[in-house]
C-alpha cells in the first residue's frame, strides 16, 4: 500500500506522514524532495506554480511511487496533489494508492504558516493552492484540528496497510 498524505501547505502533511511512516516501520518521502531548484525559487518568491513546472515534479514522484510499489512494502508520500489530474498521474494504472486528504480552514493554515520558519513556501500562495484545490473523491478526509497522533491511528483503522507489514499502535 502506498499512502499519499495530501492538502494544501500548513495542513500536516509531513507531520502526519513522517509519524505514520513511523508507525508502519516503512520509507517516507516529502513531495518537497522532488521540486527542482526552479520550482523552489520560484515558490519562495510568491510565484505560483503552473502545470508545465509540476508535471516534472509529479513524474519524479510517479517514479519513486513505482519503486516503492515493486519494493512490496508500504510506504509514505506527502504531496499537494491538489487538482484530481495530478493525482490521477500519481496513480499507477492498477491502482495501489491510498490519498488521505488532511483538510482543514483557512484560519487554521494562516495560523500554521505564520508560525513555520526555514520553509521555502511563501505563504501568500496559500490562496492560490485554495484556489487550485479540487478536493478529492476517493480520499480519506481527516480534520487537521486533530493531533497528529490520532489522524495516524484514524488512517490505520481506517485504510490498514496489506499483509505482511507490521503497524505499530
């Protein structure tokens, strides 16, 4: 099983997902460790990405999604994936990935934002990720107003890794 942890920046996805990558004892990749220099300069300077900056980004994801796949483990990605044909082109044809959406207000992102340092997002973008986001169908939807802690033992009771991996409670 391969969790995506999405939603738009300030929502938890690395927290969240770094803990439940945690508890399934697997590998952990952040969406950050995909954008290319230019994408990253360009965020840090309040410019919107657009889709010809991030299909790059979501190939190299796709790529690393395929390898954890052929790995046979569970294993954790955070990414926006904010629109539904970007998360389509994260999804391998015969399926195997599992989106939990963490979604919260507006006032609680602001808050999030405005309290993080060293992040190369500018958070006058928060709005334009708003704005992009087509929120999902087919994902788990957490309330990020919960501790970390109990969104991961939400995502484990409610979309369990498959045999063979070991969670830990």
């Amino acid at each position: 099983m391969i969790y995506i942890l999405m939603g738009v920046s300030g929502s938890g996805k690395t927290t969240v997902g770094s803990l439940l990558a945690q508890a399934l004892h697997c590998g952990f990749h952040d969406a950050d460790e995909f954008h290319s220099a230019a994408n990253k300069a360009k965020m840090a300077a309040g410019i919107p990405l657009t889709d010809e900056d991030r299909w790059p980004w979501l190939d190299a994801m796709r790529a690393a999604i395929d390898q954890a796949r052929a790995e046979g483990r569970p294993h954790v990605f955070t990414c926006s994936a904010l629109r539904q044909i970007y998360r389509d082109r994260l999804t391998p044809p015969d399926g195997g990935v599992s989106f939990i959406y963490l979604k919260g207000d507006i006032d609680v992102l602001r808050t999030r934002l405005a309290g993080r340092s060293g992040h190369f997002f500018d958070p006058k973008l928060l709005q334009s990720q708003l704005d992009t986001l087509e929120e999902p169908r087919d994902a788990l939807v957490l309330d990020i107003r919960k501790p970390p802690e109990e969104l991961v033992r939400q995502i484990l009771a409610e979309r369990p890794p498959v045999r063979g991996s070991q969670p830990v409670h």
